[in-house]
C-alpha cells in the first residue's frame, strides 16, 4: 500500500511518460472529461449539442486523430463514453475549455478538464450543475491564492505538491488533475485508436437560454437551494451549515478529529474560520482524507468507473463541504460573488451523500427559508 502523495505521484508519472512519448500533446491540446452525475453517459449526438449550443455541427463514425478534418473552418472532437464518463479530446482545439461549453456540458454533472495551446495560453477549469468554479493558469500555478484551492483541495494542493520540485511539468501535473478529479485516464493507446466525432463551425451559440431552459433551470433544486442561500439572513446561513455539518461529521465519522469539533462549535456560535484554522483543517481534516481517498493497492481503479461510490472518496467530499463551510457565509448581504463560496460547501456534501442528497438538500433549503419543522 502506498501513501497519499505516492498515489498521486503515480498518475504524475503516467502523464510526464505519456508526454514523453506523444510529444505533439505538449504543443496543443484539449482535453475534457464529463461526469454524469447519474453515472450514465450521453449519446456523442447530446454532446454535438451541448457543446454547440444548438449551432451547426456534424456527428461522424469513429475515426484515428489524423484521419480528422481540419480545413474550411472545420473544428473536430473525438467524443466518447468510457465507463460511467464521457471524454472530449481535440488536438490543436480549444472548444472543451470554453465557459459557455464548460456550463452547458456540466448540467446534470461534473466536468474537469486542460487546455494549452502553441502561444502558451492554458486552463484548467471544473465545472458542475452548470457553473464553472474553477478556471486556473496551471502554467503560473506558483501564483495562485488560498480560494483558488477551495473547490479542489486535494487535486490541486498535491499538483503544486508535485510541482514544487519539478516545476516544468504543468502540463503533466493539469493533466494528473483531470484524472484524480475523473477518474479516467488518458493514455497513449487511447489516442491512437479510432473513436467517433463530432465536427463544429465557429462561432458556437452564446445567447442566452430559451424561456423553456429557463423555466428547467429555476425549477432544479440545486438551483432553489441556491436561490435560498441568497435570501436566507445571515443567522439561519449559520444555522444551516451548522446542521450540514454536524450531519456529514455524524454520517462519516469525522466529530473524533478534534479540528471538526471545534468548527462544530465555531458555527454554532456563528463564527467563521479564521486563518489558523483553515490551515488546522488543511493539514488534520482534508490532506489524510484525500491521502485516504487515493491510496489503493490496485493499480488499475483510475479507471474503475465507480470510484466516486467509494466510501473513502465521500468521506473525502465531506471533509472538503466541512472546510468549506467553516468559513460560513461571508457577510449578511450575499453578493453574487459569495454565493458560489457559500454554495460549494453544499456541492460538496451532495457528492458525499449521493443518493442521500435530494433529502439532506430540502432539509437545509427548510432552515434557509425558515420553514423547516
């Protein structure tokens, strides 16, 4: 068995070889991987649509990288299912990294994915339920601030880990992201077969939603929770992430790390984290988890399509939803850039209790509108 960072450093590996041996990675690429949240992949013909937006764009049988069209305004992407995920990949492309791609490809799940091209631009980006939350230049990671770590605690802080004594190697580690994130490896066997694609004409749809998506979005519950957190005063935000937290530390065991007991206390009392703590909760709650979460002896469950029914992976989330809500609500007037903060303490919690969550959600949406028994 080996430790949380060996784990990590294992993927690492596989993509500074993988890069090694396909150097034209290196120069651009993007690649994207789509989550579902019901672990059922969508048809290629669904992506052409997200990705598109409803534009113009073609679904072709599958076919090697090379044998790709890239003339006459033509843009390709391989697409397709593998396990419970769907993989985007394009060489010399960039439409998988795109915020309005990112959003209409994450309804309903999870999205991770890397982007670099031959001028050195880059992201790294994560999106979920139709948000992106995280957009970073893994080139300048040395740069990045505490909140760029939030939403992605583990994978992120062991890429900087990874880079601090190989610092040449972001692309390897952005790509070491995807996979801890996916599950789902990219590999050199993978890019030299042959698979399905989707073709698109510029420019893709960037109007905004039709009344009848419109009327589905205000309609989803992730959505009215979201709506709740920013109605909700200042006292019931406490109280609501006071009862999301004492139910995960219950539910997974983590009320005997002391850390948790006194974030417990401090909500309770309707105080946030200061910087000692966040640092406390870093190194006692969220490192051994994810170290925890990573470790396995089998070295073939990266791809194991069910890795997000781990028991260590949501105990992993639930550590993360409790780091994240010890910072509490940041002011009693919610603006629209502390909704998303506030808001990822409850993502997080939703992976942790998978099917429990439609429950746990309405009950936490009861405390925010003060209508809870």
């Amino acid at each position: 068995m080996t430790d949380g960072r060996s784990a990590f450093a294992e993927v690492f590996s596989h993509y500074r070889e993988l890069l090694r041996d396909e150097p034209w990675l290196e120069v651009a690429m993007c690649w994207t991987v789509v989550v579902p949240h019901d672990h059922r992949p969508f048809p290629v013909a669904d992506a052409g649509a997200r990705v598109s937006g409803g534009t113009r764009h073609e679904v072709h049988e599958a076919a090697p990288l090379e044998a790709l069209p890239y003339d006459d305004g033509v843009y390709p992407m391989l697409v397709e299912p593998v396990g419970s995920a769907v993989v985007l990949f394009e060489n010399n492309g960039f439409l998988g990294s795109l915020p309005e791609v990112l959003r209409r490809l994450s309804r309903d799940g999870r999205v991770c994915g890397v982007y670099w091209n031959v001028e050195g631009d880059n992201r790294l980006s994560y999106a979920a339920d139709g948000r992106v939350l995280v957009n970073l230049d893994a080139m300048f990671w040395d740069e990045w601030t505490g909140d760029d770590f939030a939403v992605l605690e583990p994978e992120l802080r062991a890429m900087t880990d990874l880079l601090a004594g190989d610092e040449d190697d972001w692309q390897a580690a952005a790509m070491t992201v995807v996979e801890l994130v996916t599950g789902v490896r990219l590999t050199a066997e993978w890019l030299s077969g042959a698979h399905p694609y989707l073709t698109f004409r510029w420019p893709l749809a960037a109007e905004p939603p039709s009344p009848e998506e419109l009327a589905e979005y205000r309609n989803d519950p992730e959505v009215k929770l979201r709506d709740a957190v920013r109605a909700a005063p200042e006292s019931r935000q406490f109280t609501a992430l006071t009862h999301l937290a004492a139910l995960l530390a219950t539910r997974f065991r983590l009320g005997e790390i002391p850390v948790v007991r006194d974030v417990l206390v401090d909500l309770a009392s309707g105080r946030r984290a200061g910087a000692q703590r966040a640092v406390e909760l870093r190194e006692q709650l969220v490192a051994p988890l994810a170290q925890e979460a990573f470790t396995d002896d089998d070295d073939d469950d990266a791809d194991d399509p069910s890795f997000e029914q781990d028991p260590a992976w949501q105990r992993m989330q639930a550590g993360i939803a409790l780091q994240i809500a010890a910072r509490g609500p940041k002011g009693a007037a919610l603006t629209d850039v502390d909704i998303p903060m506030v808001f990822d303490a409850y993502h997080h919690a939703g992976l942790a209790l998978g099917d429990d969550w439609p429950a746990v959600r309405e009950s936490v949406r009861g405390i925010l509108s003060g209508t809870d028994a």
